[in-house]
C-alpha cells in the first residue's frame, strides 16, 4: 500500500474532498476517490470522513492506496481487428456476439482476455482486474468501435469527455416502423425496471438522464436504417429509447421482439471520436457495416 500525506494550503479550504485528492494524484477517477473514502482510505486529520466534507483550514489528508489487486484473468490468444493504436490506446471494432469483459458465465472468451494478450498486459487499472482498459462498453449483441486505455493518464483524460458529453459516438441500426420527422431527439431519463432488474426503461425513479439524438438515412416497408448519436451513455440507451418511442431495434428480444434467424439486436457502433491524450488532437475512426447488418437490410430491402 503507497500513501500520500498532504497538508492543505490556505486556497484549499472550502474545496470539496474528492476535488482536492483528484488535484493530488490524477491517476485517480473521481468514482475511485468517492470508493477511497467509503473504505477508510482515505482521511482528514487522521479521522475518516464522508465524500461530501470540505477541506478546512489545518486540515491534514491521508491518501492510502491499496496495491492492485492480482490478475486472475488470463490472457488469451483470441484475434481482435484493432482500427488503430499507440502507446496510449488502442481503437478496436469487436463482433457481435463477444462479451467485452468477464462475468459470472462468461468468465473467458471476452474482449478483455484479448486485450490482455495483445497487450501484454499494458492496460490501465483503473477499473479493476476485471475491466483493464475498458473506458465505455458496448452490449454482447452490438458489434463496432470501443476505445481501449493503455495507461490511467489515458483512461482518465478520455472519461472525462464522456462525463462531459464531447466524445463522439455514433451508432447505426435497423428499427421498426416508419418516423414522420425525419431527425429528433428523445430526451427521456433511463434507470433500472423494478420489475425486471435485468432490464433498463425510462423512468423517473432512481435514474440518469439520457439523450439520444436520430436521423432516419433509408426506408424500406416498414423498417428504418437510423443514424443514433448518444449524448449521454446509459446502459442499452439506444435500445430503450427506440422502443420507448415506439421504434424497436430489429431482433432486440429484450426491448422489442425476437426475429426468426436473427440472433440479438441490429445496432453497430459505427463511429467514434474524441481529443487524444497526448496530441490533444481531435481524432475520428468510422467503420464498416459488418456482414451480419449488411445481409439483414438485403434481406429487407428485398
């Protein structure tokens, strides 16, 4: 365990905790600071405190850093299509059907234990043995573009743009039905179904609010290849919010209705952008609609 001492100065005061240790050590999230601090990790005059204590004149902090824990999941020679990468990040197009990390019932297999190997083990460790790297998700059944941290400097700079709403994500799928406007917004809060905890819906009890915005490219019967751009990232945003407003993603069997053939939902992150951590330049990656998406529009289309 490393530890930090920290005497505050007279500018200090009135400054919220988690704000002072973030300036302290910036391998740190905020998410991990607030974990700190409810475990006792971290102290004001040697005395534990709440996340929301503000710093006061004389204050002392201690930072206590637990070591990380060691990996247990293995690496694994499994091929991956990396769209671009440095000593930062890597930017890779996963398939539908791979799990991004592991879980209870898919402890191998999964993008992660890919990472891991091609890597060799330089991923940032900032969330756990059990997500290195992971900066955003993307469900088992959407296949495209998810940008990989190298290094917690990285993964920090990048989910901070996240948190501010100025990474670029852009997604297309085929839905159900027909829009009368062609572009809009929903603008509706997301948070967990109290009757299925499985499952996401919009609601006003205990939830983030989330925003997607729309643009209907192509049309075919009653069927429509949209262009979804996420302002927010809640968990299935774009699957709840098209059934919400009554547009279901083709082949979502949680949100809409299972399709004879088709296994899961047709929605593939299709372009990603953002300010890189070193250059601090903005950099862009699209990519191609994948096999699967390309023969179910065919088939519609026809």
């Amino acid at each position: 365990m490393s530890m930090i001492e920290y005497s505050v100065l007279p500018d200090d005061v009135g400054i919220r905790i988690d704000k002072i240790v973030a300036q302290l050590n910036d391998d740190l999230t905020r998410s991990s600071i607030q974990k700190l601090i409810e475990n006792g990790d971290i102290l004001v005059n040697a005395k534990t405190i709440t996340k929301s204590y503000k710093i006061k004149q004389k204050d002392t902090i201690t930072i206590n850093i637990p070591e990380p824990v060691k990996l247990d999941v293995i690496p694994q020679d499994i091929p991956i299509e990396i769209v671009y990468e440095d000593d930062d990040l890597l930017v890779v197009n996963k398939p539908k059907g791979m799990v991004v990390h592991p879980a209870p019932g898919n402890p191998d297999g999964t993008l992660v234990n890919a990472l891991l190997y091609h890597c060799k083990g330089r991923l940032s460790s900032i969330n756990g043995v059990i997500r290195p790297g992971i900066v955003h998700r993307i469900d088992k059944m959407t296949s495209g573009l998810l940008i990989i941290a190298k290094n917690d400097r990285s993964h920090n700079f990048l989910a901070e743009q996240i948190k501010e709403h100025s990474f670029t994500r852009e997604y297309q799928a085929v839905v159900c039905g027909r829009f009368k406007e062609p572009i809009g917004t929903v603008n509706a809060p997301v948070g967990r179904n109290k009757y299925d905890r499985k499952k996401m819906c919009v609601t006003e009890q205990n939830s983030r609010n989330a925003v997607t915005h729309y643009e209907v490219l192509d049309e075919f019967g009653q069927f429509s290849l949209m262009k979804f751009t996420l302002e927010t990232g809640r968990t299935h945003q774009i699957r709840v919010h098209s059934a919400y407003i009554g547009h279901p993603v083709y082949g979502d069997d949680v949100y809409g209705k299972t399709v004879k053939g088709v296994e899961g939902q047709c929605l593939h992150a299709k372009k990603i952008g953002f300010i890189h951590p070193t250059t601090k330049e903005y950099v862009e990656f699209d990519s191609q609609l994948p096999d699967y998406f390309i023969k179910i529009l065919n088939k519609l289309k026809a």
